[in-house]
C-alpha cells in the first residue's frame, strides 16, 4: 500500500487554502514531518492529500504525460538530459544489472531490467 500523507498543515502554514485556513500548530507539523521522513526511509515514496492543486491542473498533467509517452520513440529521445539541462527522456535503466564490492566484476541479474520511461 502507498503511504497517503495529509500536507494540510504545510499548506495553511504556507497560506494555502485546502479546504478552510486555520491555525497549524508544532504538533501537527512534526506529525507531516516524521510522516514524510517514515514513508521515505520505508517505501521510498508517498503519495499527498490536501496540497492544494487544483483537479484541472493534475488532469492536465496526466493528460501531458500520456500525450508525450505515446509519442514515438525518436521524438522522446530528440529531449535529451544534458549536464547543464538534467531534464529529460530516459528509457535506458539498469536494474537488472548489479555490482559487486569489487567495481570491475560486474554480474548480469537473471531477471529482466527494469523498462520504464522517466522524464
């Protein structure tokens, strides 16, 4: 299960508006806080409530994201990362590869890579 972490209290102490402004009190933000530190030392990710963006604006996304990974390979990769643009089209990971102590005896997993696509 994905760790779903209200930000509410980062919001309003921001000056958001999630659902009504109030007072956030320590409590409340040491609570976000080891929250976020928890679902990050145990799973790596979360994911948030009550942050604020708008409906429209995450379904724009989406929308973005779908629209540009079923985009031709070739395109996708003409958005190249760059050491002074580190944003960019990456399908190329190496998951299923591993290392040992020894950086010069490099071994292949048995299982296959990872394929997924980041930008």
């Amino acid at each position: 299960m994905i760790p779903v972490i209200d930000i509410a209290p980062l919001v309003n102490l921001c000056g958001g508006d999630t659902t009504s402004r109030k007072v956030t009190s320590d409590h409340e933000l040491e609570n976000v806080v080891k929250s976020i530190a928890d679902a990050c030392q145990t799973y790596g990710f979360f994911a948030i409530i009550n942050h604020g963006v708008e409906t429209a604006a995450i379904n724009d996304a989406w929308d973005a994201s779908i629209e540009f990974f079923d985009m031709p390979s070739l395109v996708k990769q003409s958005i190249k990362m760059t050491d002074d643009y580190p944003y960019g089209y990456e399908n190329y990971e190496s998951l299923g590869r591993s290392t040992s102590d020894d950086d010069d005896n490099i071994t292949q997993d048995t299982h296959s890579p990872d394929s997924k696509e980041t930008f």
